[in-house]
C-alpha cells in the first residue's frame, strides 16, 4: 500500500513539474541525458527483470514501480537522442506526462486491489455462488451458508462456511467435509475451514430464526 501511494504522489509531483514545461520547455544537456540514461536502463532494467515474475501484490506494485523508472529513463534516452540532432525540447515533458499516467492509472488499480486485502473483501475472480455449487455437488452435501471467502496477500485466498450436511456419522461427516475441502481447493482456494452442521439441525435453526 505503501509502495502504490509512493507512486501515485511521485507521479503527482512529475506531473506538476512537467505540464507547465509544456508550454515552456527548457533546454536540456543532450550528451548529459544520453549518459545517464544509459546507466538508468540497465540498472533499473536488472531490477524489473529480477522481480517481475512475483504474483503477489507486493511484488507486482514494487515491479511497477521499477518500470516507472525505467520507461522514464527510456524516455529520457529518446529525447536525448533527437536532441542531439534536433532542438525538440517539448519531447522531455510530453513523455514525462505520458508515462506518468499510464504508471499511474496501474498504481491506483493496485492500491484498490491492496485495500480489498486489507478490508477482506472478496478478492477479484472469485465467484462464490460457483464455489457454493461446487459444494453441493458433492454427494451427502445439502449446502453450503454462511460462506466468507477473502485473499491473505492477494495471491493466497482463504474461504470459512458453514457445511450442511444429510447424513447421521461422524465418519462420514469428516469424510464428506474432507471431499469439499479438495473440490474447493481445486477451484482456486487455498485454506478452507468448514463447520459441519446436519441438515436437520440447520432446518431446526432456520425454523427458530424465522
């Protein structure tokens, strides 16, 4: 969470540093550009390179973080290259105000995806009337209620409910919750944790609560 809003006030600051330069462009040192340029690339390039196969959220806002600044060196690269040959000093601004949109627009959907985690919402791609039918295609299973499903860091996604259930053992209880508990990992769901009730007490409880 950090990380994003790091780079959404970032952004904010290049933005009011760059739009006004629209319109009154300086005049950069082209050679002084090119070489630190170069030296940006490839330093923050490695980097972008080492973490980019990260799937979890903090991974990926600190990957976008770094592609921040290397698509900035990159445009600092292409406007120092032209501007070694021509006097285009409105391209340093422009791009700026390009990539920090775009760097930003990603920023912001990943702090909403972050907040999400934080609020124990019900991560993005889990459907839960699908993982309720997935349940109740198991023999023996009258339903699943009650059902909270939210994601530990964006990656690992953790499901709680209650399991109603038509049979009369312990046995089999344990065996029928254990079925669930492997047909919902299957569907994408890393711990579950499930409360076996009968069907009869649970009609039993309907019937008082109503």
């Amino acid at each position: 969470m950090v990380n994003a809003m790091v780079l959404l006030a970032g952004g904010l600051v290049v933005l009011t540093e760059s739009v006004p330069r629209l319109w009154d462009p300086g005049h950069p040192d082209a050679k002084g550009m090119l070489a630190l340029a170069i030296l940006g690339v490839v330093v923050n390039g490695a980097a972008v390179l080492r973490v980019r196969h990260g799937s979890s959220l903090n991974e990926q806002v600190v990957t976008w973080h770094l592609l921040e600044d290397v698509f900035g060196w990159v445009a600092v690269l292409v406007v120092s290259v032209v501007m070694l040959f021509a006097d285009v000093p409105i391209l340093d601004p422009l791009l700026s105000v390009l990539i920090t949109v775009w760097v930003g627009f990603n920023a912001a959907r990943n702090l909403k995806r972050t907040i999400d985690v934080f609020l124990q919402a019900v991560p993005d791609g889990v459907d839960v009337d699908a993982l309720c039918a997935t349940a109740r295609g198991v023999e023996g299973v009258v339903d699943l209620r009650h059902v909270h499903v939210w994601s530990q860091e964006g990656e690992h996604h953790v499901l709680t409910g209650n399991l109603v259930l038509d049979c009369v053992t312990l046995e089999q209880a344990e065996s029928i919750r254990d079925r669930v508990g492997h047909e919902l990992e299957d569907a994408g769901i890393g711990h579950v944790t499930l409360e076996v009730v009968s069907a009869s007490r649970a009609g039993a409880l309907d019937a008082a609560c109503g």
